[in-house]
C-alpha cells in the first residue's frame, strides 16, 4: 500500500538558469511535492515519529534547492529528489514538479516547468 503527503506552492527564490542575468539576480521558483510512503501505522497510532515531518521535508527541500547554482530545472529537481530520498527512508518514492513562472521566454505564458519521479528501488530492467 502506498499512501501520499503532499506540499504544493512551495515558493524559493534561487539563481537557476542558462543566461547570466537568472545567476546574478535569480527569480521565484515554485515547487510542489509528493511523496509516497506507507502511513498506515500513523494513521494508527497519532505520532509524528511514525509518519514524515512536513517542515523537515520542507527545509531538506529548499536546502537542496537554494545550495547549488544549476543551469537546469532538471538538475535542480533531480537535487530535491535525491535529497528528499536520503534523507526520509520513509519515502519509498518522490514527485518533484518545479515551476518557473518567469523563465526568460519571449512569448506570453503562464507557467513551464519540470516533473521527476524518483523511486528509492528503480525497477529492474529484466
């Protein structure tokens, strides 16, 4: 069984980006979480210890998100993932969707962005 607990419009401000002027002065990026875990025993038993704290992943995420300057939201996806994976061994799996609502595009539109999804045990390829 695979529960899920998710955390959307987390708003950061980082310096992600190909052209000079998104490293210098960065831009407001939003993300959203899903992970995906068995919480029948917190559903149980009413203690945080059983399930994953919410401001821990919220705080591993921005960590991994803020740390390192990347050129692409894939990579800096693929950083909250790994991270969020490290650190909850609670999380059997992670849906990282990044938003960046103010990429450099000329053309009107109003979001672009990534989605990853990371299992902890990829599937075997046999």
């Amino acid at each position: 069984m695979t529960d899920t607990i998710f955390i959307t419009g987390l708003v950061v401000h980082a310096r992600h980006g190909v052209m000079e002027h998104e490293t210098e002065v960065g831009q407001r990026f939003v993300i959203d979480l899903e992970l995906f875990a068995d919480l029948q025993e917190s559903s149980h038993t009413d203690r945080l210890a059983d399930t994953v704290s919410y401001s821990n992943v919220v705080a591993t995420a921005t960590s991994a998100f803020k740390n390192t300057n990347y050129k692409l939201l894939e990579r800096a996806a693929g950083a909250v993932a790994d991270a969020i994976l490290a650190a909850f061994p609670r999380i059997r799996a992670v849906k990282v969707t990044v938003h960046k609502p103010h990429a450099p595009i000329a053309a009107i539109f109003e979001d672009v962005g990534v989605v990853l999804t990371r299992n902890r045990h990829p599937p075997s390829n046999g």
